[in-house]
C-alpha cells in the first residue's frame, strides 16, 4: 500500500497512473477491459484507453481478441534483468550451483530491498522438495523461512516488531510461528546454534536451515546463505547443513569482496 505521506512532490501523475493500470492487469490471469480497468484504477475510461494503448505500444501489456488485456513479454525482460541483478557477480551463481550439485539441496541467497526481505538467486537441488514461491522476488513468509529469520534476526527487537507488525505473522503451515513473543525465542534458539532454522514452518514436510554471509552495517549490503531439504533430513543432520553453509557462504562473501 501507499504511504500518501510519503508522496514525492514532484510525482508524475502520468507515469503513477500507468503503474497503477499495469498493476491491476497483472492482478488479473484473466485479463481485464478498459473499462474494468479503469473500474479498479479509478480512472476515467478515456484516461485508461490512453495509458492502456500506451502500454500496448511498448509491449507491457497484450491485447487478445476478445479486448481484454493481459501483462506483456517487457515485464518478463524486466523480470530477468532484475534477477540478474540480484544474483551478483557469477562467481556467487557457480557457488550457489556448485553448493546445490554437490548436497542436492536448493540453495537461496537473499538481502533486504527497500527495507523487504527478498530472495535474490536460487539454485535447484534435486533431492530438496521443490517449493514455487521460493523464488527471486519479495518474501511474503519471512518469518516461516530460515532465510527470512536469518535476516531479521539482524535487525533490532524495535525494527523487527515494525516489520513483522507491517508485514504480518501468516500461518503457513499449523507450525508456524505467529507471535512476536515466540519468533524472538526461535531467534534467540538460532542465534546460539549458529543457524536460523525452520522445520514444516513455511511448507509442510520442509525444512530450512540459513546463515550470514555479510553482515554489512548497511541494512541493504546484508547477505544471508539459506538451504531447503526434507525436514526428516534437517532433524538428523542440522549440523552437517550448518557446517556446509557456513563453508558456502565463506566462498560467497569471498566472491562478494573481491567483486567490489
């Protein structure tokens, strides 16, 4: 949501209200008219029809034949940029690879954007269950995965409440955790084992065990290494994952350091 508060004084309401209708044709696997759109934007339809052909134009979103509209390829483009830009230098990719090859367990990198939690690159292991919604993008369970505990386990107790009371506690899975109270202690349980952890909190049956990587001063260079496997295997063997994270995410912040 908006903060009107925080509405820059030289916002182009042109540009705002094209971001707006792209928004709500993403929202829509259906695809939406004009006039639905401009329904839900809150827009006048000739304004709509303007911004809307506009976007046709540049490829951001696709008309069909029945004149509804759907999100374009250039989103897709964008998307892959972004993802690209995410993952850092390659020698992080091959160590993400090499680490998922070597274990067979998917691992994640993720950082704090704009203040969010979110996964910046993934490398599939084929015996870790394979879970859709662990991709490059914002992380909606932050306080389920180990990635995001091990990210906000950085935080202060003051900035954590703000983040988990804007964001919200979900319950995922009947495991997960969803008072601050309780989160602070698995934090605290994490801090001294040396590795956030997470068992059938974000995904039943899963489990996810995370470390740092860089725990930069700056809230936005902050890294942290996660891996995802069968949470039978994690209950026998977390301290193994633990061991090979750590020697992972060393080879990481080693590439990291000599990229800058």
């Amino acid at each position: 949501m908006r903060d009107p508060l925080a509405e820059p004084s030289d916002l182009i309401r042109s540009v705002s209200r094209a971001l707006r209708v792209l928004e709500a044709v993403g929202r829509a696997p259906k695809g939406l008219t004009v006039k639905q759109i401009a329904r839900r934007c809150e827009l006048t339809v000739a304004t709509t029809y303007h911004l809307v052909r506009t976007l046709a134009y540049e490829g951001y979103v696709i008309r069909r034949e029945d004149g509804t509209y759907l999100v374009g390829l250039e989103v897709a483009d964008r998307y892959r940029e972004l993802v690209t830009a995410f993952r850092g230098p390659p020698a992080v990719g091959e160590c993400l690879r090499r680490a998922a090859v070597d274990s067979g367990y998917s691992h994640y990198l993720g950082r704090f954007v704009g203040g969010q939690v979110a996964i910046t690159a993934v490398a599939e292991g084929a015996r870790s269950p394979y879970v859709e919604d662990l991709v490059p993008g914002f992380d909606e369970g932050a306080h389920a995965t180990a990635l995001g505990k091990a990210l906000l386990a950085t935080l202060t107790p003051e900035q954590r409440f703000r983040y988990l009371r804007e964001y919200g506690m979900r319950p995922f899975t009947p495991a997960t955790l969803t008072t601050a109270e309780t989160f602070e202690a698995d934090l605290a349980a994490g801090e001294r084992r040396g590795m956030q952890m997470e068992l059938g909190q974000f995904r039943n049956g899963v489990a996810c065990g995370a470390v740092i990587v860089t725990p930069d001063k700056d809230i936005e260079r902050r890294v942290v290494l996660a891996c995802a496997l069968p949470a039978g295997e994690m209950m026998t063997s977390a301290r193994v994952v633990r061991t090979r994270l750590m020697t992972v995410a060393k080879s990481i912040a080693d590439s990291l350091a000599a990229d800058t």
